[in-house]
C-alpha cells in the first residue's frame, strides 16, 4: 500500500541513480516545487518510488497534513504538485528509479 510505504520509509535498493539538481525527481514543470515541499521532510527517493494515481497523491497529501502535522498546500501549489507527482510518478511508473538509469 502507497500510504504503508510512504509512511515506513522504504529507501531504493541497489546503486543510485543519476542525481540533478532535485535530486533523482525527474527535471519537468513542478518539481521545484515538489522538491521543496516532498523533501523538506524525507527523501526524494521515497517520492520517486511510489507510483500514485493522482486521487492516492491527493488523499496521501491530505493524510500527511492531518496525521503528520505538514503544512496545508495552497493554490497554485497544491495543483502544480499534484500534476507534477501524478504524471511523473503515477501508475505507470515513466520514471521509477531503477539501477543503472
């Protein structure tokens, strides 16, 4: 379950993959702002791995709000990560870290 692996803090195996400047989140419109709300509080690497519908991000975003004491994301915000993390890490997983990549 998304919420179990978010929440447990499952860290990628193997060797790591390229980093940039947001670290392994793929370099696309939103990950400025992703990056900075995503890794204020855990790796970049445990955003990478979830592979999300956009509704999961959004009740995952609303779960860490009211269970872990983050920060209400606010408009345009919350949109521009919701496009960003449901398209560049949704089902279909476009860019799950994998080793070697």
């Amino acid at each position: 379950m998304g919420l179990v692996a978010l929440a447990g803090g499952l860290m990628l195996a193997g060797p790591a993959a390229a980093e940039g400047d947001y670290g392994v989140l793929v370099d696309k419109p939103g990950v400025e702002e992703a990056y900075a709300y995503c890794a204020a509080c855990h790796s970049e690497r445990l955003v990478a791995q979830q592979g999300l519908t956009r509704e999961r991000w959004e009740s995952l975003l609303e779960w860490m709000v009211e269970e872990q004491g983050m920060a209400e994301l606010e408009e345009p915000d919350r949109s521009i990560v919701l496009d960003y993390l449901s398209e560049q890490y949704g089902p279909d997983r476009p860019n799950f870290p994998r080793p070697g990549r």
